[in-house]
C-alpha cells in the first residue's frame, strides 16, 4: 500500500500529469496551499484535477488559503484539518493547517501557540492507533525544512516541541518553498517536497508493519 503527498499548489497542477502509478496509490495526502487566495472555486479546479486521476484526497487548507476551502473539503468528505483519519488498519493521518503569523498578511494565519494547541486537541483523537502520521502546513523550527536562503530559520517552535514530545512516525510539511529535503526530529523522519511545481512528492509505503517514505521528484 502507498500514498502520494504533497503540498504548496498554488493552483499549479500541471506536474500531475507526470506523477507515475497515481492512479494505484491508495490515496492522496495535500498538506496545504491549494490555491493562491483562493476560495471554493479556485479549491475546486485543483480537486477535480487531482481527483481525475485518483478520488481518494486528504486535503487541508494551508495559509494561502481561505477558510471557504475548508467548507469545500469538508462538503466533499476530505477535510484533514483539525481531523484524524484511518489510513488502513493500525495506521492513521491527523492534519493540521494554516500557519503562524506571516509579514505578508495571507489569508489563514495563527498565532503559534493556536498551533501548538490545535495539534495537541488533534493528537487526542488519534490514541487508536499503533502508528500515526502528522500532516501540519507549518514546518517545525530549526530544520533543514524551514530555511530561507540567508539562513534564517522561520518555521514554528510549537510544531517544533509537538514533534518532540509526540513522536509521530513521520511528518510531512510544506509552506517553505526554499526548504524541501527531508530532516529529523529524534527518530521522526519530516519531509517538505517543496513547491508543487517544481515537481516534488512523498511516496509513503505501508506493508502492514513498516512504515517507509521516499522524497520523490518528476
């Protein structure tokens, strides 16, 4: 069993076209940023595009966002945000989106504390589970995920210390174009594929015991 994740649209869906065997892929993880301050609408152009070549979608709205798309996910039953749901047996997903305060003033911003809350109010819905994976729009502090070229270090310490103390399996982020890689967090693998245009993914394979993911690039 697999799953494709990505995240960061900003309604670019070309790079669909070239992602291989989508349409096997058990589902499709969105970490945030379907569109570019768009609303139900804009949502509903990357959805149906996406659902073209595979229906089953986790989506969550990212900063770039606005709330409307949660409404829309939500009337079409793929809604992650604030949500726990059961990948396969033993094996869950918990999301949570937005971001933490920005100088640019987009559409979905938080304080960093609310993160922190919001991740530990989902956390609780998810004790069913053996293994469990964290998708979360915001990337943790001091990664190699949450770097601007100068240097400078922008990601959240709330998601940061969420990681540390819960220890998900893995976690798969976004937000930061500049910082896709892959890092860890103690023995947490976290992967940002980076802008959804220039062509990354995570592939996350499951076997029933093992949980293994790979950062991918058409």
């Amino acid at each position: 069993m697999y799953w494709i994740a990505f995240g960061d649209i900003h309604e670019h869906i070309t790079p669909l076209e070239s992602i291989p065997d989508l349409e096997e892929a058990e589902g499709i993880i969105i970490t945030g940023d379907l569109t570019n301050r768009g609303d139900r609408v804009a949502a509903d152009r990357v959805i149906s595009a996406i659902a073209a070549r595979n229906p089953n979608i986790l989506a969550q709205l990212g900063n770039m966002d606005t709330t409307d798309v949660t409404e829309y996910l939500a009337g079409k039953g793929m809604n992650l945000h604030l949500q726990v749901r059961e990948l396969a047996p033993g094996l869950g997903v918990m999301g949570v989106g937005m971001s933490a305060r920005t100088p640019f003033g987009t559409p979905s911003e938080v304080d960093d504390e609310t993160l922190g809350e919001w991740l530990d109010r989902t956390r609780s819905l998810a004790e069913q589970y053996d293994r469990l994976i964290l998708a979360v729009h915001e990337p943790p502090r001091n990664t190699r995920l949450d770097m601007l070229p100068d240097g400078t270090h922008v990601g959240s310490l709330s998601v940061r210390v969420f990681i540390e103390r819960a220890k998900p399996d893995l976690v798969l982020t976004g937000h930061i174009h500049e910082g896709t890689g892959m890092d860890m967090i103690g023995n947490t693998p976290v992967f940002n594929p980076g802008m959804f245009a220039g062509g990354g993914y995570v592939r996350v394979d499951w076997d029933g015991t093992e949980l293994n993911a790979r950062l991918m690039s058409i």
